[in-house]
C-alpha cells in the first residue's frame, strides 16, 4: 500500500469539503444581504447541512465499508459538483439550501470514510493521534483558504451583488481534480471487513456501541465541542460585520484568522502529544478558552463605526477574539483518536457514523442557538453562551478520562 498517495488523497479530499463545509457562516451573511432573508431564517442554512450529516452518517456508517471508502467519498464528491453548479445558474436562498443538504449528504460519506481510512494506515495509538492531528489542522488550512477565496468574489460597494456566485464554478473544478486523484490512488480496505457479518448485524453492533460508558461520554463531550466552534465560526463574519464594524469582505478575511489559529492549533497538537498525555493538554485548552472569552468580549462593547476601515487601522479586538481558536483546536482530534484508538479497526466505521452524527447535531444546535441570541440580543451575549457548554466539557472530559483509564470499551 502506498502510503504517502493515501494520505494525499484524504487530505486532498478534506481539505475540498472544509472549504464547502465552513462557507456556511460566509453565506449566511451574503444571504442575509443578497436575498434579504433575517438572521433567524439564515440560520436554517446550518440546519440544512449538519442534519443531513447526522442522518446519513447514522444510517450508512455501519455498512460504508462494504460499499468502499474511496467509492463513497466519489460519490460524496459528484453530489456536491452538481449542487455547485446549481448555484450560480439558479440563484436563490432556495438553491442555497438545497447546496448545503447536498454538502451535508456528501460530508457525511466522507467523513466515515477518512476517519475510517486513518485506522487502517496507522500502525499504533500515537501515529493515530498524530496523523489525526494533522490531518484535521490541515482541514482547518481548507477552512483558512474559503475564507480568502470568498472574500474575493464578494463586492463590499454593492451588497446585492451576485458576483459572489462565480466561486461555485472553480468549487466545482476542484471537486472533479478531487475524484480523479481518488480513482488513480489505490487503497486496500480488506481490514475494515468482517465476513460473518451482515447488514442488519453490522448496523444492531453501532447502535450497541452506545451503549458502552466510554462511548456514550465521549458523544457528549464531541456534541458540546462542535456545539462551541460551530457557533463561534458560523457567526463570526456576522459578529465582525455587526460588533466590529468591519466591511464585509474584510469579515470574512479577518474570520480567516481563527481558522488560522484552529490549523496551528491541530498541527501543534500533534508534537504536544509524542510529549505530554492528552488528558493535561485538552484541559488546560478548555480553561484557556473560559479566560480569553471573559477577557476579550468586554472589549468588543460600543466600537465605533470609521470610514475606510483597512487592516492597519482595523479595531485590535478583532484580531484578538479569534486567537480562542489556538486553545479550541487540540481538543476534537485528540478525544476522537483516544476513541478510536480503543476500539478494533473494523469498528472504527461504526464508531466514526457515531462521532459524525453527534458532532453534526452539535453544530447545528450551537449555530441555531447562536443565531437566535444575536438576532434577540446581541452579538456579545451570544458569544458569552458559549461558556456554558465550555464549563460542561471540563466535566465530561473527566469521566472520559477515568472511562479510558478503566478501558469501559
């Protein structure tokens, strides 16, 4: 098996959906101009990707590997080039909510598949780790290249502008360089398949995985997680825009920065951990994001509106909310490969349409949440509710730690 092509092709294929994936807090705030759509209606939009998510996730991880890895993610990828395509040839909030289902339906396929894929080209629970790390970091860098790339068809003078439509034909572009460097890379997925089991076996054994202490906790703390970042990513451009003062384009650039800060995060992690055991390191993130949100959002209160707005005279507030990220990044990989890592290879597809499903219901739960309070609040009490789920995590992730150290699997 040739490695090193694998890995390229997973990364390649992440790094695709993590632009798709985290436009939607981008879009929302183009439809919120464009369309005229308010902001509780918008937020629907991440409702239509992450449902999809945990549905298909939980109804086809069970049996992905009979179908094959590197198929479903060209098969997720084909979906998505169709929607694509879709949205510059019939623009509306209608087309933009039939994008993000499709995006949801393919990410799910994905997802399964590489984590799936991780298991079977690691060798022990620290390559794992690593790799996870690294490759998750550089979903993240996806995420920091979308937030340039929209920014650049986006038209700060004339808000109604469409213009920013044309970036779904280069999405699409890549999607097909995507599959064509899937079908050339060879994987053998013989591990992940057991012979004695059948379809109706293979999903009962997912559903009884939940039952399992280790399990159940670790969906709780992977729900709560993605509950915070997601509501922090889909509604920073907004936050930026609104609270800030920022232009739009420049919003959406300067949300780059957190997903800057998420990328050296994750990719740092992954040295941390050959050093320290991840229990420490995830705790000492968690309560360093409870600080800096304390810190920093008093100081985003009453900015005021300056003309021509560029980045040397741009509030120092903004730059600074988004370093919470360095501290959020470390802690989703590290507690998904410590799952994974206790578990055989041939339940890792099972145990990934879990971690999906939850994690999906998360982010739409956080975006929703989020958007609701923004829209009867304000920006600051928004992001201030964020410290809930965080002071909730700090206790989840001890019974994790003592379900691991029991090996409760």
């Amino acid at each position: 098996m040739n490695d090193w092509r694998i890995k390229f092709s997973l990364i390649l294929t992440y790094f695709v959906f993590a632009i798709l994936l985290n436009s939607v807090g981008t879009v929302i705030m183009q439809v919120i101009n464009t369309y005229d759509v308010a902001k509780h209606s918008a937020a629907i939009l991440e409702g239509f990707k992450d449902i999809p998510i945990a549905i298909v996730s939980f109804i086809v991880a069970s049996f992905l590997p009979r179908v094959g890895y590197r198929n479903a993610m060209m098969i997720g990828l084909v979906i998505v080039i169709c929607a694509c395509l879709s949205m510059p040839l019939l623009p509306s909030f209608l087309t933009t909510k039939i994008l993000f289902l499709c995006i949801g339906v393919s990410f799910a396929l994905v997802k399964v598949s590489v984590y799936s894929t991780v298991g079977l080209i690691t060798g022990s629970k620290k390559e794992h780790a690593s790799f996870m790390s690294m490759i998750e970091g550089l979903f993240m860098v996806g995420v920091l290249s979308g937030y340039w790339l929209f920014s650049s068809f986006i038209d700060s003078n004339d808000v109604k502008s469409l213009g920013w439509l044309n970036i779904y034909w280069f999405l699409a572009v890549l999607c097909a360089i995507n599959i064509l460097v899937l079908f050339t890379t060879p994987l053998d997925e013989s591990k992940a398949r057991t012979e004695e089991s059948n379809l109706a076996s293979d999903f009962i054994n997912m559903l009884r995985l939940v039952a399992k202490p280790m399990v159940y906790i670790f969906v709780i703390s992977a729900f709560l997680y993605v509950l915070i970042e997601q509501s922090i990513m889909t509604w920073l451009p907004t936050f930026n825009n609104e609270i800030m003062k920022l232009p739009t384009a420049m919003s959406v650039q300067a949300t780059s920065i957190f997903a800057a800060c998420l990328a050296i995060g994750r990719l740092s992690a992954g040295g941390l951990l050959k050093k320290i055991s991840w229990y420490p390191l995830v705790n000492i993130c968690t309560l360093a994001m409870i600080a800096l949100i304390i810190i920093i959002l008093p100081m985003t209160n009453d900015i005021p509106m300056q003309e021509n707005v560029n980045w040397q005279t741009v509030p120092l507030v903004a730059l600074m909310f988004p370093l919470i990220g360095l501290f959020m990044a470390p802690i989703y990989p590290v507690i998904i490969s410590v799952m994974l890592s206790a578990l055989p290879v041939h339940k890792h597809s099972a145990m990934t349409g879990l971690i999906v499903a939850f994690s999906a219901l998360g982010g739409t739960s956080g975006s929703m949440i989020t958007g609701y309070v923004f829209g009867r609040f304000d920006g600051q009490t928004a992001f201030y509710f964020s410290l809930v789920p965080l002071t909730f995590i700090l206790v989840i992730l001890y019974l994790f730690k003592r379900a691991t150290d029991r090996n409760y699997v």
